[in-house]
C-alpha cells in the first residue's frame, strides 16, 4: 500500500506534483473539484446568456432606429430580463449555501481536518486555504457575472424595465454583487464552523440569506443622502424632468417646514377639506427623492459595509478553528 502525505517535494518523500498547484492547495482543490465545476458551468452559462441577450437588444434598437426613434415595447424580453436578474439575485444564496457552508463543516463532520492537521499541515495553514478557495471562488462569479450585467445594462438603461434603484439592477451591477458573494460565502462557512453539520449548516445558512436580502432591501434606499423637492400645493411637478429620479416618499407641508401625509385633511366635503388646509397652514408639496447620479456612491457604500462585515466573519473564524477543537 502506497501512502500519500503533503511533505514538500524538495524532500524526496511523498507525490510530486507537476503544475501551478500543488501540496495544500491541490488537496484542497481536488477535494472541492466538483463545486468548482459547478460554480464554473453557471458563471459559462450566464455569461453566454448575457452576452447573447445583448446582442438580440442591440439588433432589435437598432432595427427600430433607436435612439433617434423610442424603443420598443420590451426591448428586452420581460420574461428573459426576470430570468436573468432572478439567477443574480439567487448566486450570492448559492454560494453561501454550495460553497460556504459546507468548505469547513464537510471537514469537522467527516474528520477530515483532524486527519489533514495533524500530520503534516499546520491547522491555520489549511484554514487560510480553505478560506481562499471559498473567496476566490465567490469572488469570481460574482465579479464576473457583475461586469458582464453591467456592461448589458448601463449603456441602454432607458430601454430596461426595471429603474436603477431596483434591487435587480443595484444589486447585480457595479460592486455590490461581488462583495453580497462574499459576504454570504463568509456567512456559510461561520454557520457550518459553528454548527459542524453540513445539511444542518446549508439550512440555516439558506435561512439567514432570505433575512439578509430582505433586510438589505429595506436597508437600501438609505445608503444615499436623500434629497427635497417643495412645490406650491396646487402646482404641477417638474421632477419628471429630471434625468433617472426615483421618488421615496412625499407628504404636504406648511410654510414653517412642517410635514404632513397626504391623507392629513383627507375629509368627507371639499369645504372640510379646504377649512382643514387652512387650519394647518399646508402651502406645499414635498417629495423625498434620489439621483442616479447618487448610484455609484450608493453602491460603494453598501458594498464597503458587506465587505467589513466578511472581515469580520473571517476573523471570527480564523479565532474559533485556531481555538476550538476541530
């Protein structure tokens, strides 16, 4: 029976390896080959659907002499478009389920990191790889498929469905997609640190990530600084004329600033109404709104927490598997 150890090929003992990787990083790679080829076929396969759906977009604006003629009606195909942003919305989950919870928990479960540490590997040596497979990994489809969805979108973002504050096109352009990658990859593997059950770890990582994603959606709005349009009560807005606005909220104000809803002197006669008006000293309409040219900050900003937010994670890890028994 031949045994095979990860001793230093310079030694003469143990397996050579010929290539780029090799000792700690091709057992590590070898052992997750098949995510990795997995993660791989779908980064391959959106990235042909989103090229290939570009191109149709171009064809079809081009053929309707756009953009001296208006667009036309879906441009880009409601059901390819919800298709798209619904996969991009789901790869940040699918990593930290498929990737992150399973990268250590697969390990404790199965022994495998008691055999691997204490023979010829020193534990934080075999963490750090670990921990840089699972982040190269996120990194790349999420850096990937976010330059590629950005490239689609942001040259013909008049002729999409869907306004650039929506989640489908915050959260997979520009920075944001890559660092949501990570930040639930960082998430999965602290949960299957923790829990050292990988289904166990896959369920509740599954779990955290809807709370995550519906947490960051209401969270969103607030990573610019909003801005206040007053206009007399009974005037018509001009706001429409400005480039990409995307209103947040609106209410009806007095001359001294103060604000109300709408719904304030919302009475059963027009007279009520008139007297309720007048009583209050509402002159004003109000309306809270962003910028497009808020989005790159915005995103920034929110990508710059998720990444502080895996920093953390990952110096949580490394502490606890230094730590703890594995």
């Amino acid at each position: 029976m031949t045994t095979t150890t990860l001793t230093d090929p310079t030694t003469g003992a143990g397996t050579v390896r010929r290539g780029p990787l090799r000792g700690l990083a091709w057992l590590v790679v070898r052992q997750h080959r098949a995510t990795l080829y997995c993660v791989l076929a779908l980064v391959v396969l959106g990235a042909a659907v989103i090229a290939y759906e570009r191109g149709q977009m171009i064809d079809t604006l081009h053929a309707a002499g756009w953009p001296r003629e208006s667009a036309p009606d879906q441009a880009v195909p409601a059901r390819v478009w919800n298709y798209v942003t619904l996969a991009l919305g789901l790869l940040p989950t699918l990593l930290g389920v498929l990737v992150g919870a399973p990268l250590i928990a697969s390990d404790t479960e199965q022994g495998t990191a008691q055999l691997v540490t204490t023979q010829s590997v020193a534990r934080r040596r075999w963490l750090i790889a670990k921990l840089t497979l699972g982040y190269c990994v996120a990194l790349f489809a999420g850096l990937v498929l976010s330059v590629l969805f950005t490239w689609w979108w942001k040259p013909y973002r008049s002729v999409f469905p869907a306004v650039w504050l929506d989640g489908s096109v915050f959260n997979g352009t520009g920075p944001v997609l890559p660092a949501f990658c990570l930040f639930l990859t960082a998430a999965g593997i602290t949960i299957g640190v923790l829990l050292r059950r990988v289904l166990m770890a896959m369920v509740v990582t599954l779990g955290f990530s809807v709370f995550v994603n519906v947490l960051w959606d209401r969270f969103r709005d607030g990573l610019g600084t909003s801005h206040l349009y007053t206009y007399p009560l009974n005037a018509e807005s001009s706001l429409g004329s400005y480039q990409d606005v995307q209103q947040l909220d609106s209410w009806v104000g007095s001359a001294d600033g103060t604000l109300y809803g709408w719904g304030i002197c919302a009475k059963a006669t027009e007279a009520a109404q008139n007297a309720c008006i007048k009583d209050k000293g509402i002159v004003n309409n109000v309306v809270e709104y962003l910028e497009y040219d808020q989005m790159n900050a915005m995103q920034w900003t929110g990508a710059g927490i998720l990444l502080a937010a895996t920093a953390l994670l990952t110096v949580f890890v490394v502490w606890r598997v230094s730590r703890r028994p594995l």
